[in-house]
C-alpha cells in the first residue's frame, strides 16, 4: 500500500517506522527544511539548541519502541540518568529532587515528618497507573467505548483513580506547600488547574520519581536522528520542504494529495500535522468536526521560549523549575481568566551543565519557558523582551550572579513562530488539556468518520501529548492503517 505520512514530528516518523516494517512504500511530507517538528533542534555562534522537549521520561517506552525493531536505545544514541533529576527553586529555598528514591524519601521526610511513608503510598498506587494507563490504555485506538468496556479494562479501571483529581489526591497525602508544588509539577503542563486533572496522571509522578530523568547525550534532537535514520533503513522516503496543501477525493476516499500544485496519488494518509489544520484542508461535509467544536475545546498552554548563550558558567542543575512567584496567581492566568501573568513561573533548562558538547567551552546553553495561556497573542512583542528582563533578574537574585552583561547568544520563539511552523491551533505548544472530558475517547477521533483511508495522530489525538504518547500513536495509526490495507487487500 502507498501511504502518505504528513509531518515529521515524533508520532509521524514512529507511524513510518511501522507501516514501513509492515510492507508498506512510505511517502513523509514536511512542510519544514528539516524533520523533528516540535522536537526539531537548531546551531548557531556554536551552541546547539533542542528546540521544544527537553525532557526525557518513561525509558521503557523507548525500549520497547526500538526493540520492535530489532533494537537498543543504545544503537543510536547514549543515555545518562541525571542527578539531581531536576531543581525547584521557591521564595526562601531551592531543594535538588535526587534521583535515588531512597534520598527522595528522606528529603520528603525532612520537610514534613511523616511525608516519606506517605510517598511510599502514592508511588504504589502510582506504580499500578502507569503500568495500566501506559502498558494498556495508552495502546488502544480509542474509536469506541467498547474497547473500555472488555472485561480486563474494566477491572483495572478503579486503581486509576479517573473520578478523583490531582490536587485532593496529592492534599490527601501532603500538607507541606512545596511537596505539594513539587507533585503538582508534572500535572502543570497538561491544561487545567489541578482539581480538574484526573488522578489517573499520577502516572507521571511514578515515571518522574521511580523511572528517572534522563538525558541522551548531543540533545534530545538524537532521538529523532534515531527515528529518522531507522525510517530511512526501513526504505522510507522523505520530502522536505513539501507542504500539503489539499486533498484529491473520490467517494469515501482520498484518492490523491496536493504538494506545490502538484496532485501525488496515495492509497492512505496518515495525517501526524496539527489535528485542526489538517481538517481544516477537507471540504466542512467530510471533516470529523466543525469549527465550534475546536473553539470549545480546553487546550494546554502555549509557550514563550527563549534560547540564551551564556559567556560563562552558571551554578545550575540541568532542569531547574523556577517556582518563586505565586504559582497559584499563574495558574489561573493560565486556565481560568487567560492573561498575561504579573510574575510568572518559568522553567530553565541548562544542557550544558551535563553536556558541553552544546556550547563553545567555558559557556553555558540555557532553553527557558514561560508557560502561556493559548491564544495569547496581543502584547506579544511587549510581553517577550519585558518577561526575558524580569526573569533573568530573578535568577541573578536566586544564583548569586549576574547573567544578562554575558549573553552573546539570544533568540526568542513566540505563539506567532508556533502557528507559522506547525500550524498550531490556537498556538498551542501541548494540545489539548487533558481534563476527564478531553482524555481517551473524549480526544479527536484517530479516524476520519467520513473518509476511510484517513487517520490522524500526534499530540491532539490519542494518546496524547509528550514524546512517549507520541510514539505510541504513531504505532497505533500504523496498526489501524494495517488493519485497513488488509480488508482492502491492497498490499
């Protein structure tokens, strides 16, 4: 079967890697110069900067990703468990969260007497989510509630906590306000306050806490060298620089699609770009959802970037949160009352603490993130150069040291930027919140209800967003367009 993949961000080179395995003749089109779309990386003045995701959480998914095909994570790219896993600075302290569970639960200790055998107690019950929600839930195509309601799925579905919230579930086992800051991290990029994440995603405390933070060594763009370099031994062939632009339609199918004027027949699409823009290519009749259907949807923020080079070392932990502001005051700005937040929290991401290899010797690499809400866009341009000043001045206070006299390296990427390259609805940098209505069969429809020969994935449909979801709905569209071209006997 010839498939035509749209988008080389990390779900649309997993779906190639697969259907390529299968048999398949594997066409990828990016609208961009160069493949990884959020997670696409730049060089210049002799820094190396990841462009989007900087973390690397959940290894097993990774594993079982290359083992698929006869890999190791360690064929392609070099790993090194961080310690600390991450810092968090607050008002009057900053506390290193080691990566070792036994120091974490002594730390925990220290700062609420009891709070270790309480950590315990989340991390088991943490444990059996994730063991669940990625080892099952995460897999399943979610195209009818009938997958949900097999007997195993039913079982497993009250150790999931999905009726509960994060925030009475992380209250009920601490009471000091950073541990309870520091459990809430995870959850802080999902969309929604808190009380309105499912406690399901406790899950990703377990992944943070229990399977560590890691980092492969060059930059986290190594994994899409490995994705890529895969693809292309599979056979797959990439065009660059192709936008597509339309669709031919026959019937019930896409019968053809539109790259610089020029019609490109294909048997099946699978469209791994933004979920909206890709529909919004469709006639309305064929599209799985209207226009008010998006302007209702929760999404997750959309970010503020600035990618720094620094003339001099700074005494920083590879991730360092910056939690020294009113979390609570961003929060709201960010999912209830959308504004620009007087002081806002921010994240600072120093590869170069454990890699010199991404800057000029002696220098330091720094990726720094202001969480915005999406759709935020006017007072950009003021908003960018004012947040970089305040920022950097927090941080001179909280490390002792001046910063802004020694940058030689400065770029900034905006909501603008995010729907220029990817075509972001709403410049969202996340997709959607993952509250209880927007989680499972409650995401975008990986298949087109209307046209049986398209299916979407990446961060807007199932599983969700981040890197590892993002790898297992690529599989998934892989599955489901194997499952098509086999009824269709077109392989």
């Amino acid at each position: 079967m010839n498939t035509s993949i749209i988008g080389t961000g990390i779900s649309g080179l997993s779906a190639a890697c697969y259907l390529a395995k299968s048999g398949h003749q594997v066409h990828v089109y990016e609208k961009n110069s160069d493949v990884g779309g959020r997670a696409r990386q730049f060089k210049s003045d002799g820094f190396t900067f990841d462009m989007g995701p900087s973390w690397y959480w959940m290894p097993d998914v990774f594993e079982s990703f290359f083992a698929d095909f006869g890999y190791q994570v360690s064929d392609f790219y070099q790993l090194k468990r961080l310690d600390p896993s991450y810092s968090v600075v607050f008002k009057d302290t900053s506390i290193d969260i080691p990566a070792s569970l036994a120091q974490l639960y002594t730390l925990f200790e220290s700062i609420e007497p009891g709070a270790s055998m309480q950590l315990q107690k989340f991390l088991k019950r943490a444990k059996h989510k994730y063991e669940i929600g990625m080892g099952k839930y995460a897999s399943l195509p979610s195209l009818s509630i009938k997958e949900f309601l097999q007997i195993d799925a039913l079982m497993a579905l009250p150790r999931l906590d999905i009726l509960s919230n994060m925030e009475r579930h992380i209250h009920t086992h601490f009471k000091h306000p950073y541990l309870r800051k520091i459990m809430e991290f995870p959850v802080l990029f999902l969309g929604a306050m808190p009380d309105r994440i499912p406690a399901m995603y406790s899950l990703m405390n377990y992944a943070d806490a229990s399977l560590g933070t890691w980092y492969p060594k060059g930059g986290m763009y190594r994994i899409i060298d490995a994705l890529y370099t895969l693809a292309k031994r599979l056979g797959v062939q990439f065009h660059l620089n192709s936008e597509v632009s339309g669709f031919g339609i026959n019937h019930r199918q896409l019968s053809s699609i539109q790259v610089q004027g020029q019609a490109i027949a294909t048997d099946f699409v699978i469209a791994s770009g933004d979920y909206q823009h890709m529909e919004s290519l469709l006639p309305d009749a064929l599209r799985n959802y209207s226009t008010s259907y998006w302007h209702s949807r929760e999404m997750s923020p959309t970010s503020l970037i600035y990618y720094l080079g620094i003339d001099k070392r700074l005494p920083l932990s590879h991730h360092t949160l910056f939690f020294d502001s009113d979390f609570d005051a961003h929060a709201k700005a960010l999912y209830e009352q959308p504004r620009w937040p007087d002081q806002p929290m921010f994240y600072v991401c120093a590869p170069s603490v454990t890699d010199p290899s991404v800057a000029p010797a002696g220098h330091e690499n720094l990726f720094i993130l202001i969480p915005l809400a999406a759709g935020l866009e006017s007072g950009i341009e003021d908003y960018t150069p004012r947040y970089l000043d305040q920022i950097l001045a927090r941080m001179e206070t909280r490390l002792g040291t001046a910063i802004r006299p020694h940058i030689c390296y400065q770029k900034s990427y905006t909501i603008h930027d995010f729907k220029r390259d990817y075509h972001a609805y709403k410049g969202n940098a996340y997709g959607l919140a993952n509250t209880l209505k927007q989680t499972a069969i409650g995401k975008p429809m990986m298949q087109n209800k209307k046209l049986e020969n398209l299916l979407y994935c990446g961060q807007l449909s199932v599983p969700g967003p981040g890197v590892p979801p993002a790898l297992l709905s690529g599989k998934i569209a892989a599955a489901q367009a194997v499952k098509y071209a086999s009824s269709h006997i077109l392989i």
